[in-house]
C-alpha cells in the first residue's frame, strides 16, 4: 500500500472549531508536507497514528468526525483537540526543519 497515493488532501484551517469542539489539524501547505506527515506519523504512538489517519485519510483510511474518533479510541473532546494541537505543532516543526535544509 503506497501511502502516497492514497492519502487525502490535509486540512490546512487555522484555528477553526468544529461542532464537537475540537479543532482541527493546522498545517502548512508545502513540498514537504507529505514527508513531514510520514515523519510524524512514524514517530507516533497508536492513538496519534489513528488521529492522522481518521483526520487526513493517511493510509487510505476513512476521514471521520471528530465524535466517531473520540469514540472509536476513547478519549474526551479536551484529548483529542490537544492531541490534534500537539500534531500539528509537530508537523509544522518537520516542515520549517525541511525548509530549512
């Protein structure tokens, strides 16, 4: 399975709320977004690896609500947006690191 051409476009809103309250991932749009995300989706642990797969559809998964991910690994609406937060941070961290290059 090639992750690169199964993976769905990422969402780039700053900031934006969504209905369950949490927000969504903030990254920035560049040649190296798609390496960043594989970066930090290897360095992840497996709830952070569902989070990018069921926000992007990285892997080809599914794209879900936010209320079917809390559900689906169990966490409360506080979790997941910092979990998201946390992500994002990451993968802009890899993207301005690459840039830099």
């Amino acid at each position: 399975l090639d992750v690169r051409t199964k993976m769905r476009p990422i969402v780039t809103d700053a900031g934006t709320e969504t209905d369950e309250g949490s927000s969504t991932l903030q990254v920035e749009s560049s040649d190296y977004t798609q390496d960043a995300l594989d970066y930090v989706y290897a360095e992840s642990d497996r709830n952070d690896k569902k989070i990018l797969e069921y926000t992007v559809g990285y892997g080809g998964a599914p794209v879900l609500s936010n209320d079917l991910i809390m559900k689906k690994l169990r966490l409360t609406p506080v979790q997941l947006s910092r979990r998201k937060a946390r992500l994002s941070l990451r993968i802009n961290e890899v993207i301005d690191g690459l840039s830099a290059v």
